[in-house]
C-alpha cells in the first residue's frame, strides 16, 4: 500500500506536468485498467479529463450502471456516456460468423468513440489503460497491441499511459489504493466483445437478456457461496437452437443455458471448476424459473483444449 501511494503520487505529478491545463480524453470500459486509469486522471486532473462510456448492450447486468454510479456520481467526473445498444444490435443482426461478429463490435465501438470525440473541443490526450503485458506481447508479436490506434488517420492524439510499467496484479493494487469498489478491481476478465461471444450465432434481443440474466444469478451464487475470486473466470452461454422441455404441464421450446467456469493462470490452458452439486443443482432451478425463454441448463466439462474459455 505504501509503494502504491507512492505509486499514485509519482503518476499524479508525471499526469500535471505532462497535461497542464489540457484536455485528456478516456474510453471507459468499466474494466481494471481503464478504471483505474481514469481513477488516477481524476485525482491528478479532475474535470480536465473526458471520460467517454460506449454501452454497446453487449455488458452484463448493472455494468454501466456501476460505471456512471462509480465514476460521475461518486467521483464527480465528467463522464459522457452513450447508450449504442440499438445501433450495435442493427448491426449484429444476422451475423452469425465469429470473427465478422468481433471485427463488427470492435469497429463499431471505435466509430462511436471517434464520433463523440469529434464532437469535444480542446481535446490534445488519449488516455489509455495499456499495461506491461500489453506492451511486451506487441513487442513479440504475439497479438496486436489492441489499446493503441485504431481511431481514423486524421484523429491525432498525445498518449497517456499511466498504468503502462504495471502487472495486472499492481493494477489492482493501484485501483484499491485509489477507492475504487472491489468487484471493479477484482473483477474476472470480460473480453472486449461482451456478451456478444456468449450468443453463439446470431445475436438476438431475446437471447441476450437470457445471456444477461443467467449470467446475474451465476455469479450471485458464487458470490453468496465462496466462489467468487477463488474460480478464475465463470459465465453463462445461450447458443442458437431450442429444445423441448415441460413447464407447467405443457410442452416448451426453449433455450439452453450453459454454464462455463475454468480456472487458470494464463489463459493459454484452463481445467474445469468442480462445482458442489447442491449449488449446481439451485442455479438450474433459479435460472430455469427466472430466466425468460429457457428450459434447460447445461455444464461445459471441456478444459482448453480442446475448447477454448469463451465459445467464439
Ligand atoms: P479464450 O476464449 O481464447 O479466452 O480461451 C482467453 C481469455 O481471453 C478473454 N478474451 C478476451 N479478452 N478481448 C478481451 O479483452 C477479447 O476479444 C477476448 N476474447 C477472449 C477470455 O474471456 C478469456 O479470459
């Protein structure tokens, strides 16, 4: 704690000497390191620093809720946020491959970004909550670095990087050490694309909110038994196709929810979570009874390999 003080006085100063009186522009997941990026913008710079929220309705439930509770109304920043859903869903429509599904979400979220961006005066800063990995896996070319770039040519910006000498693990550190609430510090990782690679197939309106609401019980119960921080990564799926069921005496034809929950330190291998039966046996029956259009609930016993964590 006193290395991450330290830590925070050292950028806050760094921050002050290298905007001055400008403006600083931030794209705000909601995730550790843009969190904890625009916690340390705020304290160095206050209301110089633009925070943007693109809800692209592909979050779970509550996030960018917690994002403008958190950030506009705890820390009186000046948050903009955009509630895209609409215009990402148009888009999605239909879509059923995988990589188009991604490429479609990502270059979506940045013209969204570029959009509002255009529409700020004075902005000369793009904060970005790169980290060390980030920068040592472009480096090796392992994978494009996906913070940096990606806004059009002409949209010219100074970098600020702040949490970029960090680990994930001194991230959070950092983040507590600035207030921020423990299930946005230590939360599990969310991939960019959302709830989106969690609908495999087309993306549906119906299929989402059952993604979203199956995923809400999932982790109240891991978070009311234990399981929370102790499993590594842990969500629900609701891919395309439907299966007979009986529900009040009567036929269904409903969805089928698959619960995923893998432990890992890397990402690159996961084992499957041995989840107590009992607890297994109790999320079936809460998401059978309050999640709309579902019948049925499965568990993925597949480590990776062969599967992957996410299913697309
Ligand atoms: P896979 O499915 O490849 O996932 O085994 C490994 C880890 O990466 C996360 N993931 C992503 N994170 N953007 C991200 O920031 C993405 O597009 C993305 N895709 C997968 C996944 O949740 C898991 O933790």
């Amino acid at each position: 704690t006193e290395l991450a003080n330290q830590f925070i006085a050292d950028q806050v100063a760094a921050l002050r000497e290298q905007v001055k009186d400008k403006k600083v522009l931030l794209a705000l997941s909601g995730g550790v390191d843009s969190s904890v990026v625009a916690a340390l913008l705020i304290k160095a710079i206050g209301q110089q620093l633009v925070c943007v929220h693109v809800n692209h309705g592909l979050l779970r439930k509550g996030e960018p809720e917690q994002v403008i509770e958190v950030f506009r109304n705890q820390m009186n920043a000046n948050l903009i946020y955009v509630d895209a859903t609409d215009r990402f869903l148009d888009k999605l429509k239909d879509v059923t491959d995988p990589e188009t599904k991604r490429k479609i979400i990502g270059g979506e979220f940045i013209e969204v970004f570029a959009e509002e961006a255009r529409k700020l005066d004075g902005i000369e800063f793009l904060a970005q909550g790169t980290i060390w990995p980030d920068i040592l896996e472009s480096e090796h070319g392992i994978k494009a670095h996906h913070n940096a770039g990606g806004l059009p040519e002409d949209m010219k910006f100074e970098l600020v990087e702040p949490v970029k000498i960090l680990f994930k693990d001194e991230v959070r550190v950092v983040g507590k050490a600035l207030g921020l609430p423990d299930n946005m510090v230590f939360r599990q990782p969310f991939p960019g694309p959302g709830l989106g690679v969690r609908c495999p197939g087309a993306i549906t309106r119906d299929r989402l909110e059952a993604v979203r609401e199956s995923d809400a019980i999932l982790r109240e119960e891991f978070a009311k038994n234990g399981l929370e921080g102790k499993v590594w990564q842990y969500f629900t799926v609701v891919p395309d196709f439907k299966s007979t069921g009986v529900k009040d005496g009567k036929r269904s034809f409903e969805w089928s929810v698959i619960i995923r929950a893998v432990n890992t330190s890397d990402a690159m291998t996961a084992e499957v979570e041995n989840i107590p039966f009992a607890l297994m046996q109790h999320i079936v029956k809460r998401i059978t009874t309050e999640v709309k259009g579902v019948n049925r609930v499965l568990y993925d016993f597949t480590p990776k390999p062969t599967g992957t964590i996410e299913f697309e």
